[in-house]
C-alpha cells in the first residue's frame, strides 16, 4: 500500500551523495546534533548502526535514493538474501558468489562492515537439497558432509570480509507451537538432531578464525515467565550449554521484529536480557529490527487519527531496543531489517492482516518519527550509563 501523505510535515531532507564519506564522530558540526548520519553519531559508542540490503533495489539505477542512505546512514550492511543457501548453491555444486560478492565491494567502498546472514537455517534451502532429502536420495550422513561443505566453502570464500556471521539461525521453537514446550524445530534438527548446533559453530571457526560467530532468533528479546514456555530462557540455556562445551560461539543476535498492536517490553526488561547473555563471556547484537503496524481500513485511507499512533508506537518500539542495547556495552550493532518502506519485506510476509509502516524511512525516502527517535537516543545517551563498545574476540 503505498503512503504517500501520512509523514508529518517537516521531516528532514534527504541525505544527499556528497555525504557518502562520513567524517569521524569527533569532527563535524556537533552544534547541529540532527544534521548527523545515524552512522556517525553510532560512532560516538562505537555502536555499528547497519541495515539489510535488497540487492536489487542497491542496483536499480532508477531507485538512487536507497544506494545513497544504504552508504551514507549505516556502518555495517547485511544481505537480506543473497548470502542464503538458495540463492548461493542453486544448482548442486555450482555456487552463484557474483551478488553477494557486489554486496562486499560496496561496503568496501564505502568503509563498512559486513554481517553474514546465515550460514544454517531451515528456511530458503535449495530446492535439489530438500526434495533430495524427502524422496530418501540424500541420506544423514550425507547430509551432514553437505551442511559441513556448505559452511566451509561460504565461510572460507568470504574469509577476512565478514564481521559477524549469523551461523544458526531460528533453530528454537515459540511457545505456540506444537508441543508448547519450547524445543528445537526445524529441518535440520529432525534430520540431524541437536548437535547440528555446535558442529556449525566448530565448522566455521575452522574455516575463519576471526570472524565472530553468533546464534540469531526472534522472540528473545527479553525474558518471560522463566520457564518451559519460555523462549529466550530456552537461547540462554541453550548458548551457556554451549560456551559450557567450548564451542566457538561469540554471541547471540536478537532480531526485534516487533509489532504495535503487541504489548512489547520496556527498555529495562530487554537490558536485563542482554546482561543475562553477555554474562555468559558473549556478545549481543539486535540485527533484524522493524516495528510494523496493522494497516487497517482507515490507516489505508490515511487517516490520521489511525496513522499517527502507530507512527508513535512504531518508534517507541526502536527506541526501546536501542537504550537497552546502548546500556549493555557488549551489544556491538544495531542492524534494522530494511530502513524503507518502499522495500520492507513485512507487506508481503504479514498479509492477513495487512500490516506494514515498519521502517525508519517512508516510501518516499522521508525520515518518519522512528528514525528521529534513534537519532535522538544516539545523541543524548552518554556516560555514566552509556559507555562506549567492549569488542569482542572470537572464540577458539
């Protein structure tokens, strides 16, 4: 649905090419606070602020607006695709590096890092792996030499160009699932069991011993009743068994989809969260944030009455995730899952109903109320309470 009208009057001007090299958080017009990029004024907590990249839309000589914020407004880039299982080994053996490949080139070109998006996840196999598996021609063992092949060939074709490389991704269940008690789900739980987990991380340490290697989900954002239908208490059993064992895993991303019409968390519940992880010796990191809203019959009409409390709702829901993450020292990047509406994958996902107005920027490339609020909470956040970054060193 395309919104052209609900965006309250006076946002700021779009970023202009001239800003693609961004001057140092130390240098600049600091009298000016607004004027900054989010990744300059991350800078000043040695916070990554990244963004996912529709390759397509990177490319679109029509579309320079979106190539232009992706370079100037963000620090680290993750693809959104190109560097899933599917799109990298269509054909069984024969692996298509050429967009992904464009993805590091332009965050080489543009002083940014890279986070891998994702090594294993149930989702986006390719189609000879599963039908393979299902008509019996792909055994276990077999299997399990493809997943090791896989991480190994990918890992070790972007060795020393990938930051933070989400390994596993969504491999536990929600609690409205069947059974309710949370558990590990998916293809490759069923066709490996549970130490498919930390043979991934072993696999790809073995192949890049630098990049930090982290565990990604939903729902973990913060803690709930501590108990069996818990999900992130689940991840936190989980990854300390884990660190537990000696397996390489340096930290556990929170993706923060979230959705207004849910009653969410505060920013105390969620720093709790991140401390609970980073106790462990790991890192944190919100790396798929949006907050989308019901696009309901009136705010399709543009209604303002309807529009503007999801607008509010929807940056309220960002600044939440980032004062907790700006708290946590060990949280080392604020990654939003597209920043406009123009390209969100939420319109095309969350269809019954209809929901949408997720991003930071509207279709028209217009900065809304959750990209003001993050730059606001990047200017005003300071010490004794906000610190700059500890990095973080990749596991053995």
């Amino acid at each position: 649905m395309k919104m052209k009208k609900w965006i309250a009057a006076g946002a700021t001007a779009l970023i202009s090419a001239a800003l693609l090299n961004v001057m140092p958080a130390s240098a600049g017009n600091w009298t000016k606070p607004s004027e900054q990029t989010l990744r300059a004024l991350g800078e000043r907590h040695r916070l990554y602020i990244g963004t996912a990249v529709d390759m397509a839309a990177l490319n679109d000589a029509n579309d320079p607006q979106y190539r232009a914020l992706v370079g100037s407004e963000f620090s680290t880039v993750t693809a959104e695709n190109v560097m899933k299982w599917e799109s990298l080994e269509p054909t069984r053996g024969t692996y298509n590096w050429g967009p992904a490949d464009q993805l590091i080139d332009f965050a080489r070109q543009n002083r940014q890092l890279v986070r891998g998006h994702v090594l294993v996840w149930q989702n986006q196999l390719p189609s000879w792996l599963t039908s393979g598996v299902a008509n019996g021609t792909i055994g276990t063992e077999e299997l399990r030499g493809l997943l090791r092949n896989h991480i190994t060939n990918v890992v070790t074709h972007f060795k020393g160009k990938i930051w933070q490389w989400d390994v596993v991704n969504e491999a536990v269940s929600d609690p409205w699932d069947s059974p309710p008690a949370i558990h590990l789900k998916g293809f490759w739980a069923q066709q490996l069991g549970a130490g498919y987990i930390a043979d991934a991380f072993r696999w790809a340490r073995a192949a890049d011993s630098k990049a930090l290697l982290f565990y990604n989900d939903y729902n973990i954002e913060a803690f709930g009743a501590r108990d069996s239908s818990d999900k992130t208490q689940f991840v936190y059993d989980m990854v300390k068994q884990l660190r537990d064992n000696r397996v390489p895993i340096d930290g556990v991303g929170s993706q923060g989809h979230l959705g207004t019409q849910y009653g969410n968390y505060d920013a105390f519940a969620v720093a709790d969260a991140l401390n609970q992880f980073s106790s462990l010796g790991l890192a944190t990191a919100f790396t798929e944030v949006d907050a989308r809203s019901q696009m309901t019959a009136g705010v399709q009409a543009g209604d303002s009455n309807e529009i503007n409390p999801r607008v509010q709702a929807s940056a309220f829901n960002y600044s939440v995730l980032l004062q907790a993450c700006l708290s946590n020292r060990h949280c080392l990047s604020f990654t939003v899952w597209g920043f406009t509406d123009k390209h969100s994958w939420v319109p095309t996902w969350f269809t019954n109903p209809p929901e949408g107005l997720a991003t930071l920027y509207d279709e028209n490339y217009q900065p809304k109320k959750a990209y003001q609020t993050v730059k606001a909470d990047l200017v005003y956040a300071g010490a004794p309470h906000v610190l700059p970054r500890i990095p973080q060193s990749p596991r053995r």
